[in-house]
C-alpha cells in the first residue's frame, strides 16, 4: 500500500503534481481497459455485439461518474479529518460512506437488474442488438456492488493523501479485463456478455485488493447520520454535473442508435476516444478536491487558494 501523504506540508507545485499524477494514469487505465472491451469484441464478435457493449457500457459509465462524484464527498470529510490530525474522525467518515454507498449499490443492482430491458429501450438500442444490450445491462448491473465499491474505495484512498494505491489496483484490474476479454470473447465467443462478465470480474479483484490493503476495522464502520448526511451534500453537487454530462452523451447515443446497428458501433467507438479527452479534467478535480481538503482541515486557506491556482495554470497549459 502507498504510505498516505500529508498535502499540507512541502512545496505545493510538487505536492499537487506528486499527487495528481498518478490519478490521471489511475483514471487512464480505467479508460483503456474500457476502450479493450471494444476493440476485443470489435475483432472477434459481430457488430451488433459491438453496439450492445457501446450502448450498454455508456450507460454504466454514466452510473460511474455520478458514483465518483457522489463519493468525493468522502473525499473532501476524510481529507478535512486528516488535515486536522484526526484519524479516528476520518475512519468514522469512512466507514459513513461505506454504509451510504452499501444502501445506494443495493438500490442500483435492483434498477439495473429489473430494469435492463427498459434502459435499453429508452437508449433505443436498435433491434439486431438490443438482446446484447440488455445482456451487457443486466450482467454489469449483477456486479454493481463492486463497481460503486471499486470507486468509493479509491475516493477513499484519495482523501487519506494516497493516490498510488488506487493507481495499483486499477492496473491489476486492467490485466485481469484484457485476459478477460480474450479468454471470454475470442476464446469461447461469448460477445457482449463476455466483456460484461470480464469487466466484472475485473473490478471484484480490484475491490478486494484494496479491501487488503486498507485494512479497514470495524469500529470504524458504524453508522453515523450526521456523517453520512455531510457526505451527500458534499458530493450531490459534483453527482449531478456529472449526471448532465453523461446524459448529454446517453441522449447522443440513443439518436444514433435509431439509425442502425453499423452507426451505433461507430459512435460508441468514437465517444470511447472522447473519454480519454475527460481524463485531465477528471484527473484534476479529483486531486484538487483531496488537496484543497486537506489544508482547509489543517486550517491553512492560504495554502489552498495557491494549490488552486497552481492546478487551474497547469490545468490550462495541458488543454
């Protein structure tokens, strides 16, 4: 596990960038080994497969990032609790947020699961695909406790000024997807379940690994309404702007779709690029929400408006 740093201390160009870093390659291999699943079924499964993991994988990715903004909630408390030296704080935010993200992950596996053909419906998943559609919905929606625990985790390591382990993990669960995707899809030419059952599995490794690492006590894991109600309000915000601009790209995907299974692939395809375009802007807010945490925590505002400053030029001169 990567030794927690204290982001409010040191140099705070370097700190940030330390910090940041390996966040934008976390977030990097969460989209290549979304871009394999394509590519894989791209070679040795049909097009209408192709379409089904485009529609289908768009829609969890949505999922995803209202998951990871709600979670920077957990973020910003246990960064704030660190900040001011308050570890037994942080590990009451912590086990807060478990318990709010246990509640949510329970609702979503119901919605998903019940509701698969419905979504794929409403996503206009053209006929000659929609079979694969809601295959894909159904099985990624089966695993959705480690999908939302897969993130919450990393929101978690996050705030405690680590972000190298999430970066860990996620490269195992890049590995462990590819031989996946291989195995499942070219080997037994299984298609758009395939890629469902490989990403799956992929992020249940990657949650139980860091379940290892984290070492979690039970003590820390009670439920506290207060806690857990400072936790939604700070993320609903960053949920909802996540929400708008995921449903700008469902509603683009369910345009296109009416037009056929070869155009559905095609811009399914294309909008996997366009993620990688996100990955900076991702990367930062991220990294920004820890850091600026921390150090109002610790009570130093002076130090978090510079930390803005530093990422908002950065942020700019990579765009």
């Amino acid at each position: 596990m990567g030794r927690p740093r204290s982001l409010t201390e040191g140099n705070i160009f370097s700190s940030l960038i330390r910090f940041a870093v390996p966040v934008l390659f976390t977030l990097f291999l969460q989209a290549l080994y979304g871009g394999v699943d394509l590519l894989v079924v791209g070679q040795f499964a049909q097009t209408a497969d192709v379409s089904g993991v485009a529609t289908g994988s768009m829609l969890l990715q949505t999922v995803t990032m209202v998951v990871t903004g709600l979670s920077m909630g957990i973020t910003i408390l246990v960064g704030e609790r660190i900040g001011r030296r308050e570890p037994e704080d942080a590990g009451r935010a912590i086990g807060g947020g478990i318990c709010l993200f246990a509640c949510f992950a329970v609702l979503l596996t119901a919605v998903l699961v019940g509701g698969a053909e419905v979504l794929a419906r409403l996503m206009h998943a053209p006929e000659h695909a929609f079979h694969q559609t809601v295959l894909y919905i159904r099985l990624c929606g089966a695993g959705s406790l480690f999908i939302v625990a897969y993130n919450v985790l990393g929101s978690i390591f996050r705030g405690i000024g680590d972000s190298r382990t999430p970066l860990l993990t996620v490269a195992i669960a890049c590995v462990i997807n590819i031989f996946g995707d291989l195995l499942l899809v070219a080997g037994f030419h299984m298609g758009a379940a395939g890629a469902a059952l490989a990403t799956v599995a992929a992020q249940t490794v990657s949650v139980l690994v860091s379940l290892f690492l984290i070492r979690l006590r039970r003590r820390s894991l009670p439920f506290h309404r207060d806690i857990i109600g400072s936790e939604r309000r700070l993320g609903t915000p960053v949920a909802l702007q996540e929400l708008l601009v995921g449903t700008s790209f469902l509603l683009i995907q369910a345009i296109v779709n009416s037009f056929g299974v070869a155009a559905s692939a095609g811009v399914g395809v294309a909008e996997k690029v366009c993620v990688f375009i996100m990955l900076v802007p991702s990367a930062y807010m991220q990294s920004m929400s820890a850091f600026v945490a921390q150090n109002m925590g610790a009570g130093n505002p002076i130090r978090a408006k510079k930390a803005l400053t530093y990422g908002i030029l950065t942020y700019v001169a990579a765009g």
